[in-house]
C-alpha cells in the first residue's frame, strides 16, 4: 500500500498559528471559549523537568476560568514559530515573556486542535 499525503496549504497554517494563539491569548485573558476552541479533548499539558507534571484540558479550563493567566500577561509578546506541518498534524514553538512551549496539533473534524503540550517557564 502507498502512503498518501494529505496536502496542506496556507490556510493551514494560519489554522494552526491561530490556534496557538487561542490558547495563550485565551490563557492570558482568562478566555475560556478561546482555550475550550485551542484544546483537544484529550489535551495533556507537561511541565519540563525530573518530574512531569501533568495538565489535562479540564484543569486548564479550571485555571484559565480562575484567571491564573492574568498575572502572566503584562508582557503578551508572542512568537508562534509552525516548525513543521505535514497532512493532519503540526508542530509548533511559541516563545513568550514567561514561557517556552512546544505544541503539538491536529486537525480533527472540528478543526486544529493541540494534543500535547510541553513547557518551561523562561
């Protein structure tokens, strides 16, 4: 069987980006709807270092709720970098004031949603 790639156009990528966007902005304005529309059902956040901890979507639609994010946004800098897109996923870098994120994505029936996301603060 031949492999088949899924072609992707530039729509994509700005789909993408703006996910990405959703989810920081949506962290940083404590905008549930915008992280709800970023994150994939079975979203799993993970914070670099000897233990992983670990975030699922209803936790950070708990803390996006609570305005955690707020504090965070004095500086909303945002470089959102596609490293990679290839068919139905992506692979991101978001540099920001207070993080470093690599974001994994993928286009689900309901649009470009992040899977996977792996952080450190800067």
């Amino acid at each position: 069987m031949e492999a088949v790639e899924s072609p992707t156009t530039s729509s994509d990528a700005a789909a993408v980006v703006a996910a990405a966007l959703d989810y920081f902005e949506g962290w940083f304005d404590g905008d549930e709807a915008r992280m709800e529309r970023a994150l994939h059902p079975n979203f799993v956040k993970r914070r670099a270092g000897d233990e992983l901890g670990i975030t699922t979507k209803e936790r950070m639609l708990e803390l996006t709720r609570g305005g955690d994010g707020k504090e965070d946004a004095a500086d909303r800098t945002l470089d959102v970098e596609v490293e990679d897109l290839y068919g139905d996923i992506a692979s991101v870098t978001v540099r920001s004031a207070v993080y470093r994120e690599y974001l994994h994505l993928v286009r689900t029936s309901a649009g470009w949603k992040i899977a996977n996301a792996l952080w450190r603060p800067t």
